[in-house]
C-alpha cells in the first residue's frame, strides 16, 4: 500500500487531492483525516507563564561556582 501526504483545506465538505498526485490514486483508496489544532492568538502573540509561587530562591546559592 502506498500512502501519500498533503494538506487541504475542505471547501463545501469536499477536499481536493492536488493534481500532482491524481495519477497515483486511482483505486479504492483509505482516508485518514487528522485535523491541526488551531493556534489561538493568545498563544502566538503572548508568551508563556509560569507559576512561581512555592519556589524557593536563594542568590547565594544561585552565584556559587
């Protein structure tokens, strides 16, 4: 079985396979869709926190060499 990779956008429920491979898939073939998660623009715009509550922080510790 040869399996091939693209990304498509679906358009009124129907995905387009690029021409590229239209010469390739002329069988029965099995589809397997794996949706991408979209990235909200908090986390593109925003950087990442953390909880530093609870930690402890010692400077002389921190400079000893």
């Amino acid at each position: 079985m040869d399996a091939y990779q693209f990304y498509a956008t679906p358009e009124n429920g129907l995905i387009q396979i690029p021409e590229y491979y239209r010469d390739k898939i002329l069988s029965r073939s099995r589809v397997t869709i794996q949706v991408e998660e979209k990235a909200s623009v908090r986390d593109i715009l925003l950087p990442p926190t953390l909880d530093t509550r609870g930690w402890k922080f010692n400077r002389e510790e921190a400079n000893e060499r």
